[in-house]
C-alpha cells in the first residue's frame, strides 16, 4: 500500500497574541493584590490569637484562605 502525503491541515484553533497595550493591568491592581493576601494573612493569624471576636473559628480561618485565594488569582492575571 502506497499512502499518500497530503498538504498539512492548518490549525483552526489558532488565536493571535493579544497586543501588549491592550494587556496592561490598571495602577491600583498591584496594591489591591498586595492587601487582600496581607488581610487574609492577618485575618488566619489573629483568628489563631483570639484577638477577633468569638475567635478561634472556622469561619475566620475560612475567610482568610479565601481572601489569600482571591489574591494568589489575581496575582497570576496580573500584567
């Protein structure tokens, strides 16, 4: 059997680069990201000193994480 080669298909899921100037973050993305990882930091630490309210509990230490989350994802979007 004889196969034949056959011109290569172009990829259709190709998507251009997006232009620099459009994937500029705005000024304040930088301190933004920078107080919500500081403010869940905090927030696990003084809910482990019972310093908070009706602290320790797993609601503020629920509340921290997720505020780092939040942060950590904004920080890999950021440009």
């Amino acid at each position: 059997m004889h196969v034949r080669e056959s011109a290569p298909v172009p990829n259709a899921r190709y998507t251009p680069p997006i232009p620099k100037k459009v994937r500029k973050s705005p000024p304040w993305m930088g301190p933004a990201i920078i107080a919500v990882l500081a403010l869940g930091v905090l927030m696990i630490i003084l809910n482990y000193t019972g310093i908070l309210p009706a602290s320790p509990t797993n609601w503020y230490l629920l509340g921290g994480i997720g505020l780092f989350f939040v942060g950590a994802i904004a920080a890999t979007r950021y440009h």
